[in-house]
C-alpha cells in the first residue's frame, strides 16, 4: 500500500519550535500585526507585483476581487466563468449580486474555451463586467490570449490563482521562474495542502492599480481608514480622511468585512517562504515523471505554454475507466479528489443557472477525471508504480 496522501505538512521540527516560541513571546501580537507586512514585502518582491495583500483565505481573496468589480463598474452586471471551477471563485460575485455566465472549458489547458467566449462577448460584452477565469490544477491558462480578447471588448480579466504557486510557471525560453501575477489582478491561497503554507488558511491578493489596492486594504478591515498607514502610496489618499463628524482614522470609509489574517499565520508563512522555489521546483520534476511516462493514448493531460507548475497528478481516462482508477486508489490508500468541483452545473446550488448537459467539455472531465496529490513527500517510485497500473488498464 501506498498511504499517499494529498498533501503533506512542510514544516520541520526545527519551524515547530519556532511556532512554539512565537506564542510563549508575550510581545507578539496574534493578530494582524509585523509579520503580515513583512509577508505581503516578501511576496511582492517574489512576484514582481506592484501590491500584495494577505487575507485569511483565498476565498476572501476572491470576495475582495469581486467587491471592487461591483465598486468600480456598478452598471455592469455580467461576470464570465469557466464550467469547471471551485465554488468559491463563483460565490463572491453572486453575493455581490452580479449575474453569472458559465462557458465551457477547453480539453487543451482545461481552462475556458476562448472561441466560445468571443462569441458570448461579441453580443453581450457591453453587460460584462470582468472575465473570471481559473488556473485548474495549477495550469495557468493562456493569459495573453485572454487578455487581448477581453481589451477587444472592454472587459475586465482576472484571475484565481488558489491552485498554483502564485502563478508561477517556467518561462519556455529563458527556463526562469515567473509569475503569472504580477501581469493582472490574481487571487491565491496558502491552505495546508496548496505549494506554500501560512499553516492552515491563508490567501493573497496581487494587483497593480493603486486605486484597486486602497480598496482592497479598506475592505480587509472593516472599511477603517487608519488601515492605509501601513503601507507606503504615491497617490494623495488625505481626501479619505476628510470625515470631521468622527475621529478620521477610525471613519468606516467603505463597506466592509473582516478578511484579516493573523500574525501567527504569517509568521508561519515566512518559516516557509525561502523553500518554495525548491517546492515548486520539485513538483515540476515530480509531474515530468508522470508525464514522461504515462500512455497518452490512454490519458488526457492539460497541455500549454504554462503547463509546468502543476496542482497535483490528473488522471483523466480516454478510454471511460474512472472507476476501476477509484477502485485501485482506495485499495492502495491514495487519496484523490474529483477534477475541482467537475461540471460545475451539476451542484445543487448552480442547477438554476443553466443546464449542465450543454457543457461538453465539462462533462467528459467530470466523468472521466480526479487527481491525486503532488508534493515533496511524494516519492518518484510510487509515480511509475501508479503509471505502470495505469498504463495497463
């Protein structure tokens, strides 16, 4: 038996100590406090991204996304959403009262099929608000592409980035490490089982709109002005303070929630932040062993430019033996989850949005596809014992 679970802690003895020694210091706030800034400078330079924020999920990442959409472009009401997606890139925006649009994937990067997305634009695009597409298991999609179509129609792209490394891919010609984020607007988490780890939640969001991030720094907390004096702006934000009927560092400016996360969350992240490089790197060696040797005239595997950072090891069956895969996992104790939420349409709460079977593409991954975890403590052994099964099926 395997025992390969779907992901594994990254922390050593010598980071649990640290931990304990975090909470036995009595001059360490737990709460939202220096090491959640020095977090945010860290994975803003990391990433090349002009503004990094730190939430207390990706979800809330994605809710905050999907508040300053309503805020910026009231009068549109239409956000576009690939078929295959986690519930939480879709929920934020219907809770913000927007109308969503669900277009098929592709079978190429699993991403959104951007003909049919064209088509859609060509006669709606003025209702758009912003294009909201995933990087399924890891698998950035064809951002360039996406954006020239979106600048075409004037509409908003951005991106949730939850299931990838802040973005992160192997640049095909010089072989670097770059981030898909520091590019638009992205969401990320930093979940116990996603490439890096504040522990257990965690999420950021990347911008480079000034404008996008004050908001996003007011709706964090409350909406409380005295918010911006953590960081460091160029635009005059005075005008915010202006309120002379209360205290204007404690003025509730915007709506707002409590999307924070803690000191201890990000004290945890740093203990971990100088490995993710080799993290990432070690998935990319790990899923070249599955990919160089699994039968592609049996398994369909995202293909693409990005395709090189990977979430996990797909397992999508041409030949209709998902089944027999499940059977086999559950007795070798490895675990696996669908491809994400699969069809999207076919879960109870997004049923009234469209009719499921109309999704082609969504449907052959959800029937055929699930995944197994990829990380560090998975073993280059036990990828070709999982393929030889496969292989022979």
């Amino acid at each position: 038996m395997f025992n390969w679970f779907l992901n594994d802690s990254n922390f050593t003895w010598s980071d649990r100590f640290k931990i304990c020694k975090f909470f036995l210091d009595p001059k360490n706030r737990w709460t939202q406090d220096k090491y959640v800034i020095e977090y945010e400078k860290k994975w803003k330079e990391y990433t090349e991204s002009k503004y990094a924020l730190m939430v207390s999920s990706g979800s809330t990442a994605n809710s905050l996304i999907a508040q300053y959409a309503r805020h910026s472009k009231p009068d549109r009401n239409i956000v576009v959403f690939p078929s295959v997606t986690w519930q939480t890139s879709v929920s934020p925006w219907l809770n913000a009262c927007f109308e969503p649009k669900f277009i098929d994937i592709n079978l190429n990067d699993f991403s959104i099929d951007t003909e049919k997305l064209k088509e859609y634009l060509n006669n709606n695009h003025q209702k758009v608000n912003t294009v909201f597409v995933t990087s399924l298991i890891g698998v950035t999609p064809d951002v360039p592409k996406l954006r020239k179509i979106c600048a075409d129609y004037n509409v908003d792209l951005k991106l949730d980035n939850c299931e990838n490394s802040f973005g992160s891919y192997l640049d095909d010609d010089t072989n670097e490490l770059k981030h898909i984020c520091s590019q638009l607007t992205s969401s990320t988490s930093t979940y116990f089982g996603h490439q890096t780890t504040t522990g257990s939640e965690g999420g950021m969001v990347f911008t480079n709109n000034e404008d996008e991030f004050v908001f996003y720094v007011l709706a964090r907390s409350h909406g409380l002005t005295r918010e911006l004096g953590r960081y460091d702006l160029s635009k005059d934000y005075k005008k915010l303070l202006s309120n002379k009927l209360v205290d204007p560092l404690f003025d509730f400016n915007i709506l707002g929630n409590n999307y924070r996360s803690t000191n201890i969350a990000a004290f945890m992240g740093l203990l971990d932040f100088d490995r993710v490089y080799d993290y990432i790197l070690d998935r990319i060696e790990l899923y070249q062993v599955y990919e160089n040797n699994l039968d592609r005239n049996k398994y369909l595997l995202p293909e693409g430019k990005h395709n090189n950072v990977a979430f996990c090891l797909p397992i999508v069956s041409k030949k209709r033996k998902a089944k027999l895969i499940k059977n086999y996992l559950e007795e070798e104790k490895i675990e696996y989850r669908p491809i994400i939420s699969g069809n999207l349409l076919r879960h109870t709460c997004y049923k009234q949005y469209a009719d499921y079977k109309q999704f082609k593409n969504a449907e052959y991954l959800h029937k055929n596809g699930l995944y197994v975890g990829l990380h560090s403590g998975v073993k280059e052994q036990q990828i070709l014992k999982l393929v030889e099964f496969l292989n022979q099926l």
